[in-house]
C-alpha cells in the first residue's frame, strides 16, 4: 500500500520542521526584560506565516516589548475579562451572561496563547485574539466578543438607571405595614 521508508522519511522530515520553528519561535520569545524595541525584529521571511498566526506574540509582544510588554498585554487581556465581569455583577440578565463568557473566552484563550509562545504551555492551533490578524475568522470571532462583553456592560449600565434599589427606610416602612 504506502512505501514504509518514505513514511519514515516523512515523518522525520516534518517532525524536524516543526522542531526547528519551535525553536526559533522560541528565541522571538526570549528578548528579556524589554525586548528589542518597536518593529526592531526582524521576521523570517520563510517563517512569516508561523510569525502571523500562533507566534504572534512571541514574535510581536515578547520580542519587541519583552516580559515588561507582555505584562502590559496581559493586563489589557485581564481588562477585558474584568469588563465582562463588571457587568455580570449588577444584572442575571442572559446579557450579562454572555459578556462574562465572551470576556473569560476572550482573556483565557489569548493568555493561554501567550504561555504557548513562552514555552510553559503546548500550542493548541488557536491564535490570540485580536492580533492573529492573518485570519479572518479569528478577527471576526475576536469582535464577537468584543461586541458581547460591550452587550452586557451596557445591559448592566441602563439597568442600574432604570431599576434603583428600595432604600433602608421604604423597606423598614413596609415591613411595619406603613405604605
């Protein structure tokens, strides 16, 4: 049916491809503390589409910017997931639902993608949301969610204008039955 050595021989081949652009993701991703600086890294033209979809941090955030950039990066990540959070907390609405999913899927799935990069976590084939611009499906499931987390912090602003709270003294008067 199929040639054993060719399959080998394939196989080797492949597995050595995908070693050598690990490893030379890897070094985009170690540029220490304050990497190289804005657009001073020079991409591979052979590894440009590596470059583009999952190294796109360790290319574009840990090599320019380093762990200080990436921190930086993380936070914002985190701000978004804290935003879908936000508006959970003032309303049960199904909106607000849906903005804290958008902001966990939004934040988890790029921190994952940046400890891939790093190397303290193995790769999952997906790309960080809203820099893995080389994909339009990502850069439309990235505004998704951007648009759900913004969904239920608005949901959750015009419920705090519209549904106020009974004060301490109309809940004391109704309970003594003075309505």
């Amino acid at each position: 049916f199929a040639n054993e050595d060719y399959l080998i021989n394939l196989g080797t081949d492949t597995a050595e491809r995908i070693a050598q652009d690990h490893a030379i993701m890897a070094n985009y991703a170690h540029r220490g503390l304050f990497g190289e600086g804005y657009l001073q890294v020079e991409v591979l033209a052979a590894k440009s589409v590596t470059a583009l979809n999952d190294n796109v941090s360790a290319v574009f955030i840990f090599a320019q910017f380093g762990v200080v950039g990436a921190l930086a990066m993380l936070a914002a990540y985190l701000a978004m997931m804290l935003a879908g959070l936000g508006g959970r907390e003032k309303s049960n609405a199904l909106t607000s639902w849906l903005s804290l999913l958008a902001g966990m899927s939004f934040a988890l799935v790029s921190i994952y993608m940046m400890a891939a990069n790093f190397g303290l976590l193995p790769f999952t084939g997906r790309n960080m949301y809203l820099l893995g611009l080389n994909s339009w499906s990502d850069v439309a499931e990235s505004l998704a969610l951007v648009f759900f987390i913004m969904l239920g912090i608005a949901r959750a602003e015009h419920h705090d204008k519209v549904f106020t709270p009974p004060t301490e003294n109309v809940l004391g008067d109704i309970i003594q039955g003075n309505t």
